[in-house]
C-alpha cells in the first residue's frame, strides 16, 4: 500500500471579465479494488454552485453554475487515496480466454456493447493491419498477444506532448508517428478493438517518483491509459506510453468507451471572441511520508 496526496489546479485567465456558462468537472478519483479514496475536495474561484452525479460509466462528476463575471477563473481538486496495486500482478484469465481467438460469453458480448466498436474510420483497414501483425499464429497466448500490442505503440511511436484538446485519430497518429499520451490510449484500444476486445480509455492521473516516465518530468502528472476486458481476470490495465501492465502507479479519474467523454474540465463563457488569454494546468502526486512510514511499521 502507498499513500498519495494528489494537487490539480487549472487556471483561465481572460482579457476582461466573461460570464461563464456551467462546467463540468472530472476530477474526484475513481474508487475501486486497489483504489481507496481517504478524501477528495474541489474549490473553484469564483465561487459557484457545485451538484454532483454519476454519469453511465458511474464516475463522479461535478457540475459548476456560476453567477458572478470574472477574468480568471481557478479550479483546485485535492485527494488523498491509498493504493494497493501489485507492481507484478497475476491475471487469473478464464481457460475458454487464455489462447487467442477466443470467444466472450452472450452476456459478456451484450453488456460489453460499444467498447467493442472501433470509435475511429479505418477505412482502409490500415490500423487492423498493424494490429494483426502482432498476433505470432492461429493460437497465441492472449496475454502475451496485449503486451505485445501495448509495447508496440511505443516502439512505432514517439512520445510529445501536445497542449490541444481531444486525441488524435489512430490512423493519425500511425501516419505521423508521434503522439501524446492520449494518443498512445486511443491507439491500442482502437487497436484491441480490432482484435475483437472490450477496451475502454481511462483519464487520471500517473505517479511518477524516479521522474523516468514518458508523460511528465515530476513525480505526477495527467495521463490516459486504456484497459482491456479478458475474462476471469476482468479489466486490465494497460500503460502504452511506458509499455506498463497493471495499476500500481495509475490513479484512475473518468473510465469511458470514448476520450472525449473523460475531459477533467468542460465549460464555456460568454465574451468577446478574443476574451481568452490563457490556461494552465499544474499537477502534483505525493507520496505521504508519514502515512507509507506508520503503514511500515505496522
């Protein structure tokens, strides 16, 4: 177990002051297994009128109607979480899935829905292509089939950090051959996908401490992963960028079919069309000292 103290602000700054249309927040850690969530807050300044709810993916978000108009316009979210992740973990996947191409159940098909559709045109088959060539044989050991596909990402694609929204397309990002964290999630799931898997896109946060990840030079900072649904073992988690499996460094936020549904911050304001200024994002993952000392000696 590790105890960590998580800190993201996100700061609009505009020319003059604007009336701000509601925005929606993503930003309260998600609580699973290896997940423990101690406490979480979100202030916002302005002040505004915060409502929470979960959305179909049952993450929680937060939704701010603001009355007062301004020209800067911060949003802090604080956690403390623990986590229990195993650094080695072992996925007991089902017999029926240990060799690929196997089969999901009728219900595991039908509750999947979606997350099984490639969200992006392939029209020419390009990305399945790349896909199939990771698959060694007509029986390949499906584990071994997804890490091959997750390290191949890294190593067709450079890692760079893009400050514009959204992610690009898979093909895309084959064609040009770099990519931010968000396009390296998009490519393997969309790449999964094509394999027939169940994949979804995670938005959170990665704890960083010997500062050697692709993703950030601290020892947090946003990211975006992809999990893959195999039976008997469930959601696994996948880190293209770092070629990493499992969750020990991952802290999940927004779990959704597509990544544009995970934004930490969606909003609006109503001004002059040259209003904006400006925006900056500062993250901090921390390891509490004192807590990860008394868990210790325990």
């Amino acid at each position: 177990m590790i105890a960590l103290r998580i800190r993201h602000r996100t700061t609009y700054a505009y020319r003059r002051p604007v009336s701000l249309g509601p925005h929606r927040l993503m930003l309260r850690p998600r609580e699973n297994r290896e997940l423990r969530l101690i406490s979480s807050e979100i202030k916002v300044t302005p002040a505004g009128d915060l409502t929470w709810a979960h959305d179909v993916f049952g993450n929680a978000v937060a939704t701010v109607a603001f009355s007062a108009m301004t020209d800067v316009l911060t949003i802090e979210a604080a956690a403390e979480i623990e986590l229990h992740a195993s650094a080695w973990p072992v996925f007991d996947i089902a017999a029926s899935a240990i060799v690929y191409p196997f089969r999901y159940s009728d219900d595991e098909w039908t509750d999947l829905g979606a997350t099984t559709v490639q969200q992006y045109a392939d029209p020419d088959g390009r990305l399945r292509r790349w896909a199939r060539d990771f698959v060694a044989g007509d029986r390949t050991d499906t584990l071994s089939l997804l890490k091959d596909l997750s390290a191949g990402v890294s190593h067709w694609i450079g890692y760079q950090s893009r400050d514009e929204e959204g992610a690009q397309s898979p093909t895309q990002t084959l064609a040009r051959g770099w990519g931010s964290c968000r396009d390296f999630a998009v490519l393997f799931a969309e790449a999964a996908r094509s394999l027939g898997f169940g994949a979804r896109i995670i938005s959170g946060y990665l704890f960083n401490p010997g500062g050697g990840l692709a993703g950030t030079s601290s020892a947090g900072s946003t990211h975006a992963w992809t999990e893959i649904y195999v039976p008997g073992a469930g959601w696994i988690s996948f880190d293209p960028t770092n070629r990493g499996v499992g969750g020990f460094n991952l802290i999940p936020v927004g779990v959704a079919r597509d990544i544009r549904q995970i934004m930490p911050v969606v909003g609006s304001f109503v001004g002059d069309t040259d209003s904006f200024q400006a925006m900056s994002v500062e993250v901090v993952v921390t390891a509490d000292a004192s807590a990860n000392l008394a868990d210790e000696r325990t």
